[in-house]
C-alpha cells in the first residue's frame, strides 16, 4: 500500500510514479469502468479542481448522477495525465473520493426504494 510523508498521507512527492502500479489504484480504475461510471459526457475543465475546493457543497450533496459523471470525469482525467500528477490522487487528498465512497456506502436517498 502506498504511504504518504508528513505534508499529508497522499502528497505526489511521496508517492510519484509508483501509485501507478499500486493494487488499489488498480482495482480502483477497473472497478469504475466494469461497473459502467464511466462513459460519453465530459463537464467543463474547471469541474475538478472545483469539486476538491468544495468537497462538501459538491459530492457531499449530488444526487447519483451527478457522482458518476464526477467519477466518470477522474477516469478520463487520470487517463491523460502526464505521468508527473494524478487527479484521483488530488481527489484523495481534498477528501472528495473519500466523502463519495462513504456517500455510496450509506446514503439511502441514493438508490431507488424497491
């Protein structure tokens, strides 16, 4: 598992290049496309850097539309990244992965009633 250094648990210069090769991240890019998170529509260039200054007003209130196509939108962004930064890794550490895994988890008004 990839550690971070005293800056914070998923700061680039801790981890660089070798997050690539990491299990999780792995498991993580292939999870999102098998479980279709990722497909045609792309939002505006601005969309993720907004949602790390806004975590909460962002991911912590979007309905399970507007999650994927966030999601959508690391997956695409993480595939043309220059090998020198991650958009999933600065998700991480603005928290905005971490609130929408939790949101996933346990948020009930996100899925249909049966």
């Amino acid at each position: 598992m990839v550690t971070g250094n005293e800056e914070g648990p998923y700061q680039w210069d801790a981890i660089g290049e070798r997050l690539f090769d990491e299990y999780e991240y792995q498991l993580l890019i292939k999870a999102l496309y098998a479980c279709g998170w990722v497909c045609d529509d792309l939002p505006h260039d601005d969309f993720l850097p907004q949602v790390n200054r806004d975590v909460e007003g962002t991911v912590g209130k979007w309905g399970l539309s507007q999650l994927r196509l966030y999601l959508h939108t690391l997956m695409r962004g993480e595939k043309w990244c220059d090998g020198n930064s991650s958009v999933v890794l600065e998700a991480f550490d603005s928290g905005a992965l971490w609130t929408v895994a939790d949101r996933l988890k346990n948020d009930e008004s996100l899925y249909a009633s049966v």
